[in-house]
C-alpha cells in the first residue's frame, strides 16, 4: 500500500523562485519555505554568485550580492 504525504497528491506550491547566476549561466531554485530559502541565497552570494529572489508569481522580492572571500597569497 503506498502513502501520500499529501492528500489527493497535490504537491506543494513553492514560495520562493532563487535566480542564482555567475554573468554566464543561470540556475533557478524553488523553495515552500521562505527562511530556507534566504539561507540558500545567502550561501550563494558567499560563494560568489548573483542571487535574485523572486516570488511565486514572478515579482521581484530581493537581491543578494556576490561575496566572494579574499585567500591571502
């Protein structure tokens, strides 16, 4: 017998769109929780990347910056 976790197998809507980019491709990334989702965004702008966070009906909510760490030499 198999379970679902939602009833008549509706999936959950995300919440969130993450655009994440490095000037020459471009990813998305989908999230049903808005906490979860800033935390990916922040880890992406740290490693260097364009993040644009958009909502589920495509308006523009944030941006995060790229942050890349200096490596001394």
């Amino acid at each position: 017998m198999t379970t679902r976790s939602h009833s008549q197998g509706h999936s959950e809507s995300p919440l969130v769109l993450l655009r994440v980019s490095d000037g020459t491709f471009h990813m998305h990334r989908s999230f049903s929780d808005f906490e979860r989702a800033i935390h990916s965004a922040e880890a992406y702008a740290g490693a260097g990347f364009n993040v644009a966070m958009i909502s589920a009906t495509g308006r523009f909510l944030m941006g995060f910056d790229p942050r890349r760490q200096r490596v001394a030499v």
